[in-house]
C-alpha cells in the first residue's frame, strides 16, 4: 500500500499522535436548525444563518483543544473553522443536508457552488459524503449512488485529498430505531463496509455506524427491555463487520448520548476490532441546543467548558483500543506509506 503525499498530509492533519482519528463532528444543518427552532418555539425558517454561525463557533472553540480535528459544512461552517485550536485539522462536507425525499431511494445530493476544488482551497485537510444507504435497495437505486460515490473519489484523487465516506443505513418505510431494524442492521453495516472497500470508489476512510442498535444489545445499560442479539452475538458482529473493511474505519456516534456512546466504544475494544477512531457529533454537543436557544451563546459555552468537556474526554478515554489508521496497511507510521 501506498498513499500520496496530498493524502498522506491531509490523514496526518486530522489524526492525533499516535495516529488515531478523534475528532468532532459539527456538520448538521437541517437536523440542527430543528432541534434550535423546537428549543426557541419558532419555526425551523426563523432560524438564522447567524444562529447557527453562533452555535457552531461556540462548539469548535471550546471541544477542539480535545479533538484531532473537527467536521464542518462550507453552508455556516466556516467562521467556526477559524476558531478552532491549533491542534485540529479539518474535515469540510460536501454533501446537501437531508435527501430528494420526492422519490424513493434517499437519493443524496451535492452542494451547488461547492467542488471538491474549492472546498480544499478554503481549507479542507480531508472531504467527508454522507450517504443513506442500504444494500437491500433496489439495484437502479443503488447504481445511482455507487456512480455518485465514483466521482467524488474521482474528484478527491485529482485534488490529493483524503475522501471519508459515512454512510448510514435505513429502511424505506420501516422504523430504524425498533427491533426488526435492529436484528437487519449488523448485514446492512457489514454489506455497505465491504461495498464502498472496493477500490474503484476511492474512499480513504470509512466512516461507519456500529453493526448494533445498543438499545437492544441484552445486558447493556442501553438496553430496557426486548434485546436483539446477546452481548457475545454483537461482539460477533463487530468482528463481522470490520473482517470485511479493506480501508480504515472509524464510529460515528448517530445521534445517540454520550453514555450510550461510551458503552458502544467499550463493546467495540471487547470485541477487539482494529477500528480507528471516531467522528462524534451530537453525543457531545446536544443536550447544548436547548441551553443555547433558551440563555444564548454565553450560556452556550459555560455548558460546553463544563458538561461539553466532559462529554468529549469521555469518548477520547475510550479510544485507547483505537489503532493508528495506516496500522491498518501494516505501516507503523505514516510516513512508511511513502
């Protein structure tokens, strides 16, 4: 295995010393303005573009001194990357918030004045796509997106530049977060790791859910009521998951609490996969909305130095199983990809 200079630069930008991947995530845009709107009793078009500049700027100036680096979107991202500390590279996304829900399929979408290009010049380290995906989709659909998911690689190999690929599952018409989900999931993590391993999409990192819903893993503290699966059957299916990645995975935390997190990332280190860190967003930050659209941004950053901080140094403790990402090539630096 050999990386790029561009890529090799842009992977060490965003990892820690050791070469493990912690950083923040602090992309959301729909999700957010709901969540501030709900919390302010207005209306999610209320919500303005210097709202949530305020909210963003507030969470990367105080979690970046405990991050590796720190997601944002180029929509209301950018005066926040300025504050972040000097320590955190940063990883710009490329995607439109939500999906086409005209037609089946969550078809995704770029952002309109935006190029991969563009996005390195305003000082992207690393390029991150969100993609809903599921191999049990139908095949038209699918085809759809492995095109889609070619030409960003495409495009980050011409610019040199590492290319994340999240991808979260689903189920057209079903619930994700009930039990018949639940026993679906470990196949559709485990199918979508080794689809988007193949190297004609480029993806440099996978950024990928966990292959269990914690909520129905026996025994967990998640867990409060019907199980899915025992705790040595989800440890069965970390290993599953990660035996068929061919790139460098890392966790994201999909929106559940910091607690919920911090028990999957122990699971994770049991089970003793090689993943690489973590992309964490909402377990950190969250329960900040409502402290932010009640009080305003002082009160906003009082809660993060306090609670935030915590939030954040709770993840990074439990990223001591984590391995250095170019271990995953058999390299013991990065500079050994050369």
């Amino acid at each position: 295995m050999k990386i790029t200079p561009g890529k090799q630069k842009g992977m060490k930008a965003v990892s820690d010393a050791r070469g493990v991947i912690a950083a923040a995530a602090m992309d959301q845009r729909g999700s957010l303005k709901s969540a501030i709107a709900k919390d302010k009793g207005i209306d999610k078009k209320d919500v303005t573009a210097q709202m949530m500049e305020e909210f963003k700027t507030a969470v990367v100036r105080v979690l970046t001194p405990h991050a590796s680096a720190i997601l944002l979107d180029p929509e209301y991202g950018l005066p926040a990357a300025k504050v972040r500390a000097a320590n955190a590279g940063l990883l710009l996304a490329y995607e439109n918030s939500g999906y086409d829900n005209t037609r089946p399929g969550r078809l995704p979408d770029l952002l309109d004045i935006w190029s991969v290009r563009r996005l390195v010049a305003a000082g992207a380290d690393c390029i991150k796509i969100l993609l809903y995906y599921t191999p049990f989709d139908p095949a038209e659909v699918n085809n759809i997106k492995h095109a889609w998911v070619e030409r960003i690689g495409a495009e980050c190999v011409a610019s040199d530049v590492p290319f994340f690929l999240e991808f979260v599952g689903y189920e057209e018409g079903g619930d994700e977060k009930g039990a018949g989900y639940a026993r679906k999931k470990p196949e559709i993590v485990t199918r979508s790791m080794e689809e988007f391993s193949k190297p004609q999409y480029g993806v440099d990192v996978l950024k990928v859910e966990v292959p269990v819903n914690m909520a129905f893993v026996a025994g967990s503290k998640a867990c409060k009521g019907e199980s899915a699966y025992t705790r040595d059957q989800a440890k069965d299916y970390f290993r599953k998951a990660a035996a068929v990645a061919k790139k460098p995975f890392i966790y994201l935390s999909a929106g559940v609490n910091n607690d919920v997190f911090a028990e999957t990332l122990e699971l994770a280190a049991e089970s003793g996969v090689n993943f690489s860190g973590v992309l964490c967003g909402r377990a950190t930050w969250k329960e900040g909305i409502p402290v932010y659209a009640k009080q305003g941004p002082k009160a906003l950053e009082d809660w993060l130095q306090d609670q935030g901080v915590k939030n954040i140094n709770n993840v990074n403790s439990k990223l001591s199983a984590a391995k250095p990402w170019f271990s995953f090539y058999g390299a013991t630096s990065a500079s050994a990809l050369s």
